[in-house]
C-alpha cells in the first residue's frame, strides 16, 4: 500500500470532516486517536473502518494506511500529534436496565466521556442521552472515555418515560440520602440493586437521572421520577462525572447481573 504524503490526500480531507458533530452525524462514524484507544477498540471487537499510522510504524491493523509525519498530524486533534488514528462506526441500542444512567443537558464533553468510563468501571447497563448532551463520540469525549465508547451502549431519549425501571433524580439539596437506598443497609427505603432491581422496583432496575453541576435536574424531570436522591456532601456540589460515578458505585455496593461484554449495539442510521 502506497503511503499518504500529502496534507491535501481526499482520504484525510474525509478525515477531517470527523472533527465537527456535523461531518460525525452524516456519517455516522467518529475518530479515536492513539495506541491506547485504537487497542481498546481492538480488545472491544470493534474493527476500524479505516486507519491511518505513521510510516513504517506497524501500528494498528494491516490495512491502516501509512502516513509522513506531518500529514498525519494535519488530522489530529491532539496538540502533540499522534502516530496512529482510526474511524469508527457510531452505534446506539435502546435504553436498558438493569442500572441506566441518563444525563440531561451534561454539555461538557469530557464529563459525558468520564461518565462512560464510570459506566464501564461499574458494569452499568447503558447510558442514555437526554436532550443538551455533549456529542460522546466527539474527541474530548472519547478522549475522556478512556475505551468506554467502545464497551458501553449508548442510547437517545426525547422524554424520560423511555427510560427502563425505576428512575431515581439525583438532585443537589432534596431528597433522602443517596446511601438510604442500598439494600444492604435497608434505609428509609429498603431499596438497593441487589439482585438486579431495587426492592419494589419492576424487573427492568433503575435509572439514575443525572443533570449538569449548574442548573441540574429540570424540576418537570424530578418530578416524573419515582424517587429523589442526594448524595451528601460538605461542599455546594459536584459535577456531572463525579457525581454519575458516586452514585454508580452506591448502586453497585451489592452484587447484581451485568450485562454480557461486548454489547450488541445498531449502527447509526
């Protein structure tokens, strides 16, 4: 295979239309650059569309192509440059229990990307974006994702009503302790995941409702939920990420059913 010298290659013109949500949304693909996320694509099963490394690197698959130094950091969106760099194919599922985390307007890519990793770390179902979220297959997202974006199923919701199980507002200043609702400490609920639903909850466990650190949770949105929970600080708040992550790992005190790896997901339409 030849290799790609020219900055103004159509192959990496292409590429670079993948840096706007726009050139991602037409396409229904998305960029992941460097050996760490091309390996955990790898590792995932999720094959690259196409790949393009630096010359005589060896990186990545046997059909990524070869490119000079500087045409290959005319694509990249790192400062420093990067040595090897794939196209993904988007895919999204449907929203599922037995734990689904939902952002509504998180618009902060790297925290839509930590939340992803949470999600992965602690064998989460899914996440689900709500309106006003970050694009998570944009660079910092995946970026921040560290390889979730390959693990972890993805999911739309226009209305929270789509939502699997239980729905559980996660909100600032209301609500009972986030720690009330474990089963192992019973609470003043007696709820927790355990055996893959909170006691009382339907078959399909719970979602925990997330909103960004500022306005948070919309108050029509808490009120559609089934209960409302906090996580108890010192401080005024948390963002996004953090506080998806403490509240996974409240969730996930307890054993409970994880989904099979990796997820059988839709491609973008």
């Amino acid at each position: 295979m030849s290799q790609i010298q020219s900055t103004h290659n159509p192959r990496l013109k292409a590429v670079r239309h993948l840096h706007t949500k726009r050139g991602r949304a037409r396409s229904g693909t998305f960029l992941a650059e460097g050996e760490d996320l091309i390996a955990a694509a790898a590792s995932a099963g999720r094959p690259a569309l196409e790949g393009y490394r630096l010359a005589d690197s060896g990186l990545g698959e046997d059909s990524f192509h070869d490119v000079e130094r500087s045409a290959l950091a005319s694509v990249s969106a790192l400062g420093s440059g990067t040595r090897v760099l794939a196209v993904y194919e988007q895919r999204w599922g449907a929203p599922r229990g037995p734990l689904c985390v939902y952002l509504h307007r998180v618009g902060d890519p790297g925290n839509v990307g930590t939340v992803l990793r949470s999600a992965e770390a602690f064998g989460a179902s899914c996440v689900v974006l709500g309106p006003g979220c970050a694009d998570p297959h944009g660079a910092k997202a995946v970026r921040a994702s560290m390889g979730a974006i390959f693990t972890v199923e993805l999911a739309h919701v226009r209305d929270v009503s789509e939502l699997p199980g239980e729905r559980i507002a996660l909100v600032a200043d209301a609500g009972e302790p986030l720690r009330g609702l474990d089963g192992e400490g019973q609470g003043e609920t007696g709820a927790g995941v355990g055996a893959g639903a909170p006691a009382g909850a339907s078959a399909d466990g719970v979602t925990l409702l997330v909103g960004a650190e500022r306005d948070g949770l919309p108050e029509e949105i808490v009120a559609a939920c089934e209960r409302v929970a906090r996580i108890p600080i010192v401080s005024d708040s948390l963002n996004a990420a953090m506080a998806a992550t403490v509240a996974l790992y409240e969730m996930t005190r307890r054993p409970y059913p994880r989904p099979a790896r990796p997820i059988d997901t839709v491609p973008a339409s």
